[in-house]
C-alpha cells in the first residue's frame, strides 16, 4: 500500500511539475502559419525574417523587417528591437528562426515565436508573398 502510495505522489509532483513547464511565458512558441497570422496583427508586435537579402528578394511576408542572421551585424540589429516587447522570427524552412530565437531569449527578449517549418510552410499553406527590389 505504501508503495502504491509513493508512486501516485511522484505521478501527481511529476504531472504538476510538467504543466508548470509548459505554461511559462519565457519559452520560445513554435507556430503554424495560421497562428503567425493571427499573432501578427497584434499591435505592439515586431516581425522580423532573418533570411538573407537575396532570400528576402524573392518573396517576404508582409511587415517584416529582413535582419540577416548570416550577417556580421546581426547581433547589432537584433539589440536596436525592443527587448520587452513580443517578436515574430522567421527563416526559409525554420532552422536559422530557432537558432535566432534561442539567441533573442539568451539576450533577455520577453517572449518570441518562431513560424514552424519557416516561409516554406507559409507558402505551401498558400499565403501571399510580397515581393520588391532591393539596392
């Protein structure tokens, strides 16, 4: 019976501990592009696309600022956004995003999502790209 006991206590701490884990606001969210787009209408939002210019050329989603993260100025153009403000980051396929979105928390930023599988997705799911010429 004691054993029994013992086990439904560490089940109960374990299940607890667990939920506690999940609902923390400082850990990076992954989104689906269907929530991106609600999460980006928000008003006091920053988005930022962290492919390269070339990349960014191509096709962006509407509002975002391109900050390069291949670029050597990165960590310069990442401190002029507003720490305590939310961010939305996003690459080509979701890989840069979650190696910038570790970096932006690592750097004191209050809460960040980063687009699952990047603007690949976003386009599969068939949302607009904007597209212009960069100097």
């Amino acid at each position: 019976m004691k054993r029994v006991l013992v086990i439904l206590v560490m089940a109960v701490i374990l299940v607890s501990y667990s939920c506690k884990e999940e609902a923390t606001a400082d850990d990076i969210q992954v989104v689906t592009p269907e929530e991106m787009q609600q999460i980006s209408q928000l008003e006091d939002i920053q988005l930022v696309d962290v492919r390269t210019p070339e990349e960014y050329k191509e096709g962006y989603i509407e509002n975002f600022q391109n900050i390069d993260y291949l670029s050597p100025e990165f960590e310069k153009e990442i401190s002029k956004l507003d720490k305590t403000k939310p961010v939305i980051v996003y690459c080509r396929s979701g890989k840069r995003s979650s190696k910038c979105a570790a970096k932006m928390k690592e750097k004191g930023f209050v809460k960040v999502y980063d687009l699952d599988g990047g603007i690949a997705k976003w386009k599969f799911k068939g949302y607009d790209l904007k597209t212009k010429s960069l100097p």
